[in-house]
C-alpha cells in the first residue's frame, strides 16, 4: 500500500512521470566548440528568421481582422490574399487559414527552441571550462540571446503569447457569428493552453515554484472557462454591426443575425427567409421587397423602416417595435405579430390573412384597403386607426379597441365583435352581414349607414346626435 511519502518521492522525481513531462532532468554533455558554435549560429540564425515570419503573419492577419468590417462576414466584400501561400479566399476562409498558419509557425519555432536550448547549455557549459586566454563561444546578437530584462521580457511575449493575442483577435472577430464560436474557441484555448504549459516547463529553477503556482492557476482557470463556453455559446456572442451598410440583394438566408445593428441599412431586396433576427436594430432601414418569410423578428426594432412589398409571410414580430414603419403592400400572411407595437404605421393594402394580431398595438395606423380576412386582433389597439375599405371578413376582434377607428366601407361580414370596444367608431357603408354588433360594447356609440341603424333598432338622428356630442367633448374647456 503506497503511502503520501512515496506518491509524493515519486511526484517529485523529475525521472519519472509525471514531472519529467513538464519538468525533465538536464543533461549536458558538451560536443567539440567549433561544432557547437556553429551549431548555435544556425540555429539562431533559423529562429530570427522564423520569429520573424511569424510576426509579420500575425501582423498582416491582426490589421486584415480589425480592419475588416463586420459586413465581410455575411456577404463577400473582396477577397484576401493569404499569408505565405498567397492565394486568395474569402474573409470566412480567412478566419480558418490564418490561425493554421500562424500554429505551423509557432510549432516549427518552439521545436527549434527547443534544440537550441540545448546547444546552449553545452556553449555555456563549453565556456565555463575554456582554459583562460582562449576565446569564448560568443552568442549571436539576436532578441533571444541577450539576457537584460528588456530582451527577456520581448522574447517571452514574441515566443509565447503573441500567437495566442492574434488568435484571440481573430475568433472575437467570428464571435459574430455563432456557428463559428465552437471551433475558433477551441482552437484558441488549445494553443493558449498549450504554450502556458511549454512556459511552465521551461521555466528556470530559480523562483520555479512561485512562478509557475501563477501559470498553473492560469491554466487551470483556461480549462474552466473553456468548460463553460463550449456548451453556452451565446456567452461569447458578439452583435454584428452592420450600420448603414449596403446590403441589397444579399443572400442571408437561415443566418443567425441575432442582436445585430443594421440602423441605415440598404437591404433592399435581400434574402432573409428563416434568418434569426432576434432583437436586431434595424431603425430607418430600407428592407423594400426583401425576402422575410419565416423569419425569427422577435422583439426587434423597425422604426420607420421601409418594408413597402416585402414578403413577410409566417414570419414572427412578436413583441417587436414597428413604429412608423412603411408597410404598404406587404405581405403579412400568416404572420406573429402578438403584442407588437405598429402605432402610426403605414399599413396600406397590407395583406394579413390569418395573421396573428392579439394584443397587438395599431393606434393610429393606415389600414386602408388592408387584407385582414381571418386575422386575429383580439385585445389589439385600434384606437384612431383608418380602415377604410379594408377587408376584415370573418377577423377575430373580441375585446379590441376600436375607439373612434374610421371603419368606413370596410367588410366587416361575419366580423367576431363579441366585447370589442365601438366608442366613436365609423362605420358608415361597412358591410356588417353577420356581424353579431349587439355583442360589442358601445355599439350605439358607434356611426352607422342608415339601413343599419334601422335594423338595430337606433333613432333616425343617431348619427347627427352622436357627431354633437362627439363634438362638444372635443371642444375646449370640456
């Protein structure tokens, strides 16, 4: 039965696993001077050589990513020219070659720290027994060799946590788009991870310990995090700005787009058919004739966005802000559009048959000639709002808000009206067969076509009482 002292002896046995893994014992054994000198001007000459490339690929890819606007990663912009193998691919592709590039890199420069590690320790050690009066193996002048702090501090970020930085930059830069989260992240916690753990065990014996209690607490920290984040996506998100870009025509269809600034947008025309567009900002934007079938438009924002002739059918505008925006001739069929907020709206000859308007919010808008046959209004607001000539045949109205609405020649046949408020609505010349009006509220509040007022029953006067009296509520000091 092994006891504490002998897992801790053999812990610490840098012989054996696990600590000659990170830790492994030294052996030096000298080779002739003019081979190791030799030797070690090589090997400084190739790793110079190597740092470099790698910094100036990390460079050149740093300024392409920041300099990149968001838009480069829905739609193609132009193409980019690929570090060392000079070919030319999208920016998406960019954002997967880069980082292979600068991990060749990166690998190739710490196997050849790695031999040169050792050609240096035989030169010092070679200097150390070089009888007095003979030359001493000099290093070559580079970064790497020098020992001030300065040069130490420089080569540890250029050998370590450069490549790291420039990947980092670069998966923020795909964070915008979700389904690259997942593999530019793990490629970025691997090649961190594994470059703190190279630092851990090429760390010197003085102040070892305490040194690496930091870079171990790093570590364990980066597996943590990275347990996290690989399962809750949406952590790392970051919304996509696509302000006042020019986006006409572009095919975004099924893209996940949620929390993007799309504010002065020119999406006129655009492809968007079942794209997540989850509380977008997409205020004053122009989405004319644009492609929105099953589109997910919950809670977004479309203030005074034009969306004249855009084919919106089954799409969900759950909650969303559509204040003053231009709908006319759009095709709602279908349509989510529970508790959203039209007022103001320009709805004219909208067609939105069978959509789904309950609670919805349409004080105000213009709904002349609107197609509502079948659509579900229960609750809605529609306080003020012009129907004129629209076509509300057999609509759901139960419990709407139809104060002072202007209904004139509207078709209200088979209209369910059951607790539907009519204060002070007109409905002169609507068509109001088979509409049960005795079951809204206020119904002889309401304005009616003669032959109506003679069915229900109302004085021949009604109209003309309810116009004075309309008028004296309105007037001043009442």
């Amino acid at each position: 039965m092994p006891t504490i002292k002998n897992i801790w002896k053999k812990l610490s046995d840098r012989k054996k696993a696990p600590r000659k893994w990170w830790h492994p014992e030294i052996s030096v054994e000298p080779g002739h001077k003019d081979v190791v000198a030799e030797l070690h001007k090589e090997y400084s000459n190739t790793i110079n050589k190597t740092m470099l490339s790698m910094l100036g690929v990390g460079l050149y890819c740093l300024l392409t990513v920041i300099g990149s606007p968001d838009r480069s990663l829905i739609a193609p912009v132009s193409t980019i020219t690929a570090p060392i193998i000079g070919s030319s691919i999208s920016f998406t592709g960019f954002l997967f070659v880069a980082p292979g590039l600068l991990i060749g890199l990166i690998i190739y420069l710490h196997i050849l720290l790695h031999y040169f590690e050792k050609i240096e320790r035989e030169r010092l050690q070679l200097n150390q027994n070089i009888n007095s009066g003979e030359p001493h193996i000099k290093a070559v002048p580079a970064i790497f060799n020098f020992d001030d702090k300065l040069s130490r501090f420089l080569s540890s970020i250029t050998f370590y946590w450069f490549v790291p930085l420039v990947l980092w930059v670069i998966s923020w830069k795909a964070f915008a788009r979700t389904e690259l989260i997942r593999p530019l992240l793990l490629v970025s916690l691997t090649v961190t991870s594994a470059l703190i753990f190279l630092k851990i065990r090429r760390a010197q014996d003085d102040n070892r310990l305490k040194i690496n209690a930091f870079r171990w607490s790093v570590l364990v920290g980066l597996c943590a995090f990275s347990a996290y984040v690989i399962t809750n996506n949406n952590y790392l998100h970051r919304p996509m700005d696509l302000k006042r870009e020019d986006l006409r025509k572009a095919w975004l269809v099924g893209v996940d787009l949620h929390d993007a600034n799309f504010e002065n947008a020119n999406l006129e025309g655009a492809y968007l058919m079942r794209a997540n567009l989850q509380r977008t900002h997409i205020i004053e934007s122009n989405l004319q004739g644009a492609h929105l079938q099953g589109a997910d438009l919950q809670g977004a924002h479309l203030q005074g966005t034009n969306l004249q002739g855009a084919l919106i059918q089954w799409a969900n505008l759950q909650d969303a802000h559509l204040q003053g925006t231009h709908l006319q001739g759009a095709n709602l069929q279908g349509a989510l559009i529970q508790w959203a907020d039209l007022q103001g709206a320009d709805l004219q000859k909208t067609y939105l048959v069978g959509a789904h308007l309950q609670w919805a919010n349409l004080q105000w808008t213009h709904l002349q000639g609107a197609n509502l046959q079948g659509a579900d209004l229960q609750g809605a607001n529609l306080k003020e709002a012009d129907l004129q000539g629209a076509n509300l045949l057999r609509a759901h109205l139960l419990r709407a808000h139809l104060l002072k609405a202007h209904l004139n020649g509207a078709l209200l046949k088979e209209t369910y009206l059951k607790g539907a408020d009519l204060q002070g609505a007109d409905l002169r010349g609507a068509d109001l067969k088979g509409a049960d009006l005795k079951g809204a509220d206020n119904w002889n509040k309401a304005l009616y076509s003669p032959e109506i007022i003679n069915d229900l029953g109302l004085p021949n006067d009604h109209n003309k009482k309810l116009e004075l009296l309309t008028e004296d509520e309105s007037s001043p000091g009442n």
